[in-house]
C-alpha cells in the first residue's frame, strides 16, 4: 500500500481532467459524513446569501478583498 506522500505524488502526476475527478470523488466520500440538519442549515444560508446577492441588498467583493479585511480586522 502506498503512503499518503506517494499517493499525493501519484495524484499530482495524473492529467489534470482525472485529478478533477478524483478530486469529485473525494469530496462526495466526505458529503456522505456530514450531518443533514448541518447541511440543511448551510444550503439555507448559502440560498439567502444568493437572494441578497440577487436583489441587491448586499455587494458581493471578491475573496481577495474579503480576506485583506478579516487580515485587518485580526491586526488590531
């Protein structure tokens, strides 16, 4: 079996479409961890947050942005 360094490194070396995959793969072997009153929590928030966007009650700013403020509010 191999170690989890030598899996990477296979991982890495694959084209980029099967590591998009393998990448899909994982993430649903996660999905199915997750508790559903969890998930049923954040696709309500992550629906309210699309609304507001939508009709313009918020302006959304790019995670760049975004970062650089919480970096600015945590230097204080």
């Amino acid at each position: 079996m191999l170690s989890v360094e030598e899996l990477i490194q296979e991982a890495l070396s694959l084209p980029s479409y099967t590591r998009v995959f393998l990448v899909e793969k994982l993430i649903e072997s996660l999905e199915s961890d997750i508790d559903a009153n969890i998930q049923k929590s954040w696709n309500t928030e992550a629906k309210k947050r699309r609304n507001e966007i939508r009709n313009h009650t918020v302006e959304p700013i790019s995670g760049e942005i975004a970062l650089a403020q919480i970096r600015q509010i945590l230097e204080k």
